[in-house]
C-alpha cells in the first residue's frame, strides 16, 4: 500500500536559478532565503523520507477541460522560458517519470463522474518552470510527475483531484511528497515601476492588504488549521493567489481537506517577488495522520 510521507508549498521564481551575483545586487546585497531554505528542506526531509516519487502541482502549466498529469517514462531537454528567456535559457533537465501513478489517478477519476483527469505521454508536451526550477535543489533519484492547474476548476474540483490522487497513490507501493509549486498573493508591480521592486524584502509585496492576507494565512498553516484556510479562500481570491491557489487545495485535499491539521514548517522567510508573495512550508504528517 502506498503513503504520502511528505507535502510542502515551495516557490519556483526566476532568482532562485540566477547567478548568487545577481541575487546579490537585486537583493541589496544579501541571498534571498528561498534558496538555501531549498537546499535545507533537501537534507532534513526529502533525504530522510526517501520517496519513490515527487508529485509537483505546476501552477504555470494550465489546462482547461481536465486535470493533466505527465505519464513519461522519462522527460529530459532543454527549456527556455518565453515568460523571461532572459533569466531562463536553455535549462538542461532529465526527469525518471511514474507512468504507473500517472494512469492510476486517471484511472481513479474515471470511476467517477465528478472530475476527468488526463494522463498525457506526448513527447511533445511542455514542461513549465514551477516544475524544472525546484531540480537543482531538490532532485535526487526519484521519479517526478507533474499535475497541471485546471483554470475552469472550482476550490472543490481541487479538492476531489487530491482525492483522487490520495487514493491512486494508496493503492500502488509508492512512498510520495506532494510539491504545491507556486506563490501567495499574486500580483506584480506595473512595468515601469517593477525593477524598484526587485528586493526580498515584504516591504515589497503588492499592497499592505496582499501582505496581511499572506501573513495571515501563513500563521494559520503553522497552526495546521487548514480548515480557516480553505473557509477563507473566496476573499483571499480577491489577492489573485497564484494558479487560483490549485497547487495548495489539491495538496491539502490528498491530506484529508479541511480535517487535515498538519502544521507547517517554513523553509525561508517570507518574501516578495516582484510585488508577489513567496515562502516555502513544509507540512510534516502528525503521528496520528494527516488528519489527526
């Protein structure tokens, strides 16, 4: 029987892949936090739990009439992002993929008539930088699949596609961490005013509004109370959380929804990124389970 041994909501922006120069000038002389707090949830978790398989929810690959989960047996080349080819040219990258977990979740979903999932081995399917920027900081032997943001699901399509995956995962032998790759709030600063907001700093968040909402939410997922969070969800939309916040719900919805009280651990500050906020958190499994 299979288990997820481990989830975490990490940021996947452009600085943490930049030269530590750059990071350093745009950043007023000190690293951003996301970078080492990377490395560091490598070694005291991911080294520890060993799992078979990363499961990355990628809040830039959007999908529109399912949910669409990589099946390759193996996914490698090299990615330019046309968002800022700039920053992310010709990124080398070579992932063992769990074609075996990709059709069972689609098998799941399709002994249901609430939700349609995709498993998809075109090698001509993209792949987007929420999932190839967490590789050099988190990737060792395992296999790793992708789950898209369906942008026509609703908070409780999100949900049933945690389900979904939770009871693929149980039935395979597979020790699995769920990855929520994207931000909070989520909105950047104007063009014209955006390279006076390069720094780390919160100061930098969007609006103080954005900021509170973060800070606010962050607070509640130390706590484990992720019930506050997900009741929370149709004001925090007005913030425009990043990928309709997909990559946390179907992360929380494999842990059992809103009875999941699994406290979170933050892996860096929280910090902005161009106006957005961004932090890493990882949630470890009660000893009772994730629901406890």
């Amino acid at each position: 029987m299979g288990d997820i041994v481990g989830a975490a909501i990490v940021s996947h922006v452009p600085t943490i892949v930049m030269p530590e120069v750059i990071r350093l000038e745009l950043n007023e002389g000190r690293d951003f936090s996301l970078v080492e707090g990377l490395h560091r949830m490598r070694r005291e978790q991911l080294d520890a739990l060993e799992p078979d398989t990363v499961v990355v929810f990628d809040t830039h690959w959007f999908t529109t009439f399912e949910h669409v989960v990589s099946a390759h047996e193996r996914r490698h080349g090299l990615f330019t992002s046309d968002e800022l080819p700039r920053g992310m040219a010709a990124v080398p990258y070579d992932l063992n993929g769990d074609p075996e977990l990709a059709d069972a979740i689609a098998s799941v979903a399709a002994g249901r008539d609430d939700t349609w999932v995709h498993a998809s081995r075109d090698p001509y399917l993209g792949i987007h930088y929420p999932t190839v920027n967490l590789l050099p900081f988190l990737q060792r032997d395992e296999r790793w699949v992708s789950v898209s943001i369906c942008q026509t699901a609703t908070a409780d399509d999100f949900l049933v596609l945690g389900e979904v995956i939770a009871e693929a995962v149980a039935g395979l032998d597979r020790r699995v961490v769920l990855l929520g790759s994207g931000g909070l709030s989520h909105r950047f600063w104007p063009l014209r005013e955006l390279r006076q907001h390069e720094s780390g700093d919160p100061r930098h968040i969007v609006s103080p509004e954005a900021r509170a909402f973060d800070e606010a939410l962050l607070a509640r997922w130390e706590r484990g109370d992720h019930a506050a969070v997900l009741a929370d969800l149709p004001a925090y939309r007005l913030h425009a959380p990043e990928g309709h916040f997909g990559h946390y719900v179907a992360l929380v919805g494999a842990l059992g929804g809103a009875a999941c009280t699994a406290p979170g651990t933050k892996y860096s500050e929280y910090e902005s990124a161009a106006g957005t906020g961004q932090v890493h958190v990882w949630f470890g499994r009660p000893e009772g389970g994730w629901t406890a």
